[in-house]
C-alpha cells in the first residue's frame, strides 16, 4: 500500500471494476418498478444536517472514484487477492440486497433476504465493495477518503430511519430491536 496512487489514464486501472459495479448496479435496478426506485431513493424529511453530512459523504465518494478511475490496479499483490475477494463478496451481496429490497412488500419494512441480518445491507456491501477496489489499488488516501465517506452516510442512515419509524411505526421500531443496523454486532 502507498499513501497516494500514481494517478494515470490506462488500460488496466480502477476504472474496469467500476464499470462492472455501475454496469450491475443498473442492470439489476432497471428491473425494478417506479414504486421501487421512488423508494430506494425517498429523502423526505431529512433535517439539514443530514443532507449536508449526506452531501459531504457523497461529495467524499466522488472524490475516491476519480482517485480509484486513474490509479493502476496493483495485480499480484496481497492487497490486490484480498482487494478482488471483497470487491466481489461486495458486488454479490449488493446484488442480493437490491433484489430483496425490489421484491419486499411495499407496505411494510423490508425484514427478509440480507435484511434479516442488516438494517442496511446495500450501503454495507457498496462499503465491502469499495474497501476491496481501494485495496486492488493500494492506496491508503482512497480508505482514508472511504471512511470520511462512511462517516458522511451515517447521516443518511438516520434520516432514512427517522422516516421508516414515521411510515411503519411499531413494526419497523420492533425490527430496529432485532436487527442491527450495518452487521452482525454493529
């Protein structure tokens, strides 16, 4: 791992697992209905901290994927195995969540599939995913910038919780009991 990549534009750089993440990502969401996507993407009363730590958070994550587009990914390394392995546990695992979350029951919270153990498991594996690209890359101010990220969609989870307990009430509050909110112990 080196603190910053050396940014080039080529062939084998961190631009290929990004096209394969956006291309999946679109593919899987094509096949959702309107009431689906509405849902998926549904900020309404969200306090202004919120939207601006969200937007940070965002603004962070633009940020490493121009970092993650220019720099060469390292092959052969030990980060870049390791890299590749949660790249692909996170592209799976999104894959999963997203068609969960297009299959649930619009009128009550979503409890079945990955979100029986994650309250959040989409934004969870888009983390895996992008911790396995940062390391294919080797660069420490890609994870740096991940976890500024993190920090920023924190924000946007309480916001989408706030709004669930006024859509669900009780049964999402009894959810929030037995499910934690990123995974297993967190």
């Amino acid at each position: 791992m080196e603190l910053f990549p050396a940014l080039s534009i080529g062939w084998l750089n961190g631009w290929l697992p990004l096209v394969i993440y956006v291309s999946i990502k679109i593919i899987i969401t094509s096949t959702c209905p309107k009431e689906v996507k509405t849902r998926l993407i549904d900020r309404k009363g969200w306090t202004k901290t919120q939207i601006v730590m969200t937007t940070i958070g965002k603004s962070f994550t633009l940020i490493n994927i121009i970092l993650l587009f220019l720099s060469p990914l390292k092959f052969g390394s030990v980060e870049f195995i390791i890299g590749i392995i949660l790249y692909f546990i996170g592209i799976i695992a999104l894959s999963i969540a997203i068609i969960n979350f297009k299959n649930a029951p619009l009128g009550k919270p979503i409890t079945t599939g990955f979100y029986k153990i994650s309250r959040n498991p989409q934004l969870f594996s888009i983390y895996i995913l992008f911790l396995g690209h940062i390391l294919m890359i080797g660069s420490w101010i890609s994870l740096i910038i991940l976890l500024i990220s993190i920090f920023g969609s924190y924000y946007s989870i309480l916001g989408e919780e706030k709004r669930l307990n006024e859509r669900y009430g009780d049964s999402y509050l009894e959810y929030k009991e037995k499910v934690p909110r990123y995974f297993i112990f967190f």
